[in-house]
C-alpha cells in the first residue's frame, strides 16, 4: 500500500444507509457507517441443557441461508452501545434468551482487505429463557439449539444441505471451553 493511502482522506464513491464505498489512494474498501466505528458482536451461547445456540436466516448478499451464531451491530438504530449491551440485545432478539452474565473475549477485523468492519467475540453466561427469538422486522430468524457435543457434526449436514456457514462458528464452538489465549474457560 502506498504511503497516500494511510494518510490521504477518503473520496467517498458511494453512501448508502448503511454502508460506503471509499477509495484511499489506489485502495477502495467497504465502510460501515453506523454508530462510527464498524464494530460487531458475535455472541457464544450455550444454553443451560449444554445446547448451543446457532441463528439461521437467509442473508441478501450470499442468496443463500446461513448458518451463524447470534450476531448484530454495536450501535444498531443510532445507540450508544457498549459491547456488553449489544451482546445481551441481540441475543434475546434473535435467540430468546437473555444472558446473566457476558465477557468480551477478543475483537478483531472480519476481512482487513476489503472492510472497516471489526467483530468482537463474547461469550454469554448464565442464560436464561425470555421470548421465542426469531429477529426484529423483516429478519425472519429460525433459532437452532444443538447439543454441543454434536455440534460440528450437525454443522457439517447443514453444509451438505446448502446452507452457507460463517466461518467464524469454529472459532466460537472453540471459545466455549478455551479463552483466545488457550486457556481454559471459566
């Protein structure tokens, strides 16, 4: 990357609600505009059966379902989010379950090449049944709860089925039992 693209401001190509097209010398990337900082929550659920909790839904850009763990912006609708917040919101919003208790593990970038977008992976505690889940307006959520032993597995079929998995499932299925350093959860 050329020394102009660190530090040259941003031509913007295109703005949307949502999202903005820039270019930063020769490099043009994808920029969420919410809340100003393009941050993320992936929540790691298990529910008190040792089932995990997995949201299915189909997503615009894929044209296909996926297969995801409980996710959403941090700042959604104009809010002053922390990461907690966002957590325990979307997951009583997509899932139905509350958490007692949530630990933000690690936040990082999702594709450094091509967006601003960065993920921070939390892992939820404690949950507790609250509603039936399913998403806010149009989201249509269908709410998986899977034994964790047989988890991956169940992963795998839905993958034969045709269902897109987000890539990021193995790292949460690993977050359950190992904080990012290795070692062990509490």
């Amino acid at each position: 990357m050329t020394s102009d693209a660190q530090t040259d401001a941003p031509e913007i190509l295109y703005q949307g609600d949502w999202l903005r097209l820039v270019r930063r010398g020769t490099w043009e990337a994808c920029e969420r505009t919410h809340g100003g900082n393009g941050m993320a929550v992936l929540v790691i659920a298990v529910t008190p059966d040792d089932d995990v909790l997995f949201v299915e839904q189909y997503r615009v850009p894929l044209g296909a379902r996926t297969i995801e763990m409980p996710a959403g912006l941090v700042g959604d609708g104009g809010s002053t989010d922390s990461l907690e917040d966002a957590a325990r919101r979307e997951l009583i919003e997509e899932t139905g379950w509350a958490a007692g208790r949530v630990e933000v593990l690690l936040t990082g970038p999702t594709t450094a090449g091509m967006s601003n977008e960065r993920v921070a992976f939390v892992r939820a505690r404690e949950l507790t049944r609250v509603g039936t889940g399913g998403g806010v307006d149009d989201e249509a959520i269908i709410v998986h709860a899977v034994p964790r032993a047989t988890a991956p597995a169940w992963l795998m079929r839905k993958h034969a089925e045709g269902y897109e998995l987000d890539l990021k499932l193995w790292a949460g299925l690993w977050m359950i039992d190992f904080n990012p350093d290795g070692s062990p959860a509490d």
